[in-house]
C-alpha cells in the first residue's frame, strides 16, 4: 500500500491520526505539494481521478480518495483499536455521529476557511458571504456536540472513534480563521481538551 | 425495526430507495410530517436527538438517524442485491464515489434548494448568494459524473450502488429550482434516464 498525503489539508490529517491510533507505520507515505499543485499533475490524475488528498493505493492496486474510505478500508487491514464499530448496531451509531461532526462541523468550517482565507485565493475563488454562513453554521452546530458530550464520554461511544477523529480535525482547522469553541460549551471542552492531549493529536 | 419517514425531503427517500432495491416490505414505516413539525414533537427528540428524517429504530431498540448510517445498517439485515460492496477494495471505491455524489453534488443541490426556495422558508433562513454558490457548484461538479459514467455503467462499478442512487436523488431534488443537467453531458443523461427507469425511481 501507499498512502499520498499532505500537510495542513483537515483530510490527509483524518487518515495519519487514525494511522497513528492503530499503530501502523508499514505503509508508505508519499508527500504531495499542493502548492506546487503537484495534485494536479497528469501522473496523480491518472490515479486519483479528482485533484484531492489524501490518497491511497490499496493492496488490489487501485487508488481510492476520500479520507473516509480510506480511514474505512484501513480498518479493514488493521483491525485494532476498533473505530468504525464491532457489530452492525454500533456501526450505525458511530456512522450516525460521524456524518453529524462531518456535515454540521467539520465541512463548513472547512469552507468557512477556504472560502475566505487569502492564503487559499490560489486554490478557490473567495466567496465571503458564503464562508461567513458556512463559519456560523459550524459554530452554531457545536452546541450539538456539546450536548451529546454531556451524556457520553466520546461523541459516539464511551471510546473513541472515527467520529471524534472528525469532529476534532474539523474544530482545529477553523483556528486559522481564529474560531475557537465558547468556553460555556463546558462538555465540548473537556472532549476537545482529552482528544488534543493523545499522542496521536500531533499528526 | 420501525422506520420513521416524511415525503419529498431527499435524505428518506435514499432509504426507501434502497428497501425498494432490495425489496424489503417487512418494516414498520411510520409518517412524519414535517409541515406540521412532528419532527420536532418532544417525543421525536427524545429518540432522534436532532429534528432530522428518516429515522430507524433497530433490532437492539437504539434509533439512528442519517440516511446513509440506516442504508448501510438495512444492507447487513437485507445482504442482497449488495449496494455497498463485497470486498474491503470494492467497499472503499463505492465509499469514495458514494462521497463525491453526496459532498459534490447531493449536498450543495440540497442546500442550493432549501436557502433558495420560498416553500422551505418557514424551515430554513433563505440565504440566497448561499444558494446560488452552491447551486453553481453542484452543477459544474455534474461534469466529474459525466466523466466518470463515460468509463463505467454505474458511479462505482458495473453494477448500481449506493452511490447511483445518492446522486440521483440529489439530482431529482434539484428539480424544484428547475435545474437539470446539461443535454452535453450525455454519460450522465443515458446513466440518469437508466436509474429513473428503475422500478425503485417510483418511491
């Protein structure tokens, strides 16, 4: 397997900090240049399909995008610790929770940043009145993670899983727009406080 | 099992595309009627969390929310036809296209409706520069579709998947602001005339 990645870009993280969960470090890395919009060369889009990060070419040899297709077939070579459920029931819940910290977080203050950061012109053409809906969405959206926090040691389960690894990917990109969580989200907090002091956290 | 369903949102109809697909008629379905805001009902909450449709109660009790998260659960309790794939490679390719139909074109053509369109007023704070932008986006990403349905008869594979009957449904919706793809982009015209020929289209 080889795994094309990226520095900075929220996605290529989802995949190192699960790497880094499991254990595994016997898989090759390739680092990519966006801003040598080495994502855009003919040998990468001749495998990719779509100029997107991360990347990973699978024991069959075919190349998949998409971090959590990725993060999924991961967990399909390397079983331990479980992060995508042990039955189907669990699977659900934890599918559930991922797709809330997905689309209600993480992927509007990703357009909340790219959309309006100047570092990003380059990528994505500004679009100010849609990065400022997008950042209050997410904002707004925290409270839902609050209140679940309130009622369960991680977002999904009482261990962590892929939805936490999101939801915390997604909260530490907006500190480049300088959004942080309110400090009355008290169970937010103590979640994101726990989740940034693992080890894995420093991917 | 009990499903709870509401009418003309896109997120219940994946489900019901996909019992129809499979042919399961042994769950309960319950309607909820999102006009008079039973979704909202103290007693939706209590099970669902968020006011959001479908909803399915499972085997164990727990209810889950999240089109997709219910999708993926039916396919363990209903295996055939597979729409999710059979190995972990084919898993994560129809994940990775499931993903690109859902955050390229699904999700900004549901958003480009619901900030546009008068009837969701009462729902949604209209947001019309955040409709168009996403509306534009929905429709330039139609072209990855056509590209790809130029290689393949289905999104993912040779066979139709979770990820065709995503996109499809994101299309269809778009149809309330009376937008269609372009006659050019004719792989995704032949690909789209095929799904709503489907007996399964109907629901």
């Amino acid at each position: 397997m080889k795994l094309y990645d990226a520095p900075v870009a929220p996605n290529p993280r989802r995949v190192r900090w699960v790497m880094a969960e499991k254990g595994i470090t016997d898989i090759e890395v390739v680092q990519v240049s966006i801003p040598d919009s080495e994502h855009k060369s003919a040998d990468y889009l001749a495998k990719a399909g779509l100029p997107q990060l991360p990347m990973l070419e699978m024991d069959d040899g075919a190349a998949v995008t998409e971090s959590l297709a990725i993060c999924r077939y991961l967990e399909s070579r390397y079983p331990e610790p479980n992060l995508f459920g042990r039955t189907p029931e669990e699977t659900a819940v934890i599918e559930m929770w991922t797709r809330r910290a997905e689309m209600l977080v993480a992927t509007p203050f990703m357009l909340g940043v790219r959309l309006a950061h100047p570092a990003f012109a380059p990528l994505e053409t500004p679009a100010p009145e849609v990065a400022e809906w997008n950042q209050k969405t997410a904002m707004n959206a925290l409270k839902v993670l609050d209140r679940r926090l309130g009622e369960s040691a991680f977002l999904a389960t009482e261990r962590i899983t892929i939805a936490d690894i999101v939801a915390v990917i997604g909260i530490d990109f907006a500190r480049i727009v300088r959004l942080r969580p309110p400090e009355e989200l008290a169970h937010l907090n103590r979640w994101l406080a726990a989740m940034r002091e693992r080890p894995a956290a420093g991917v």
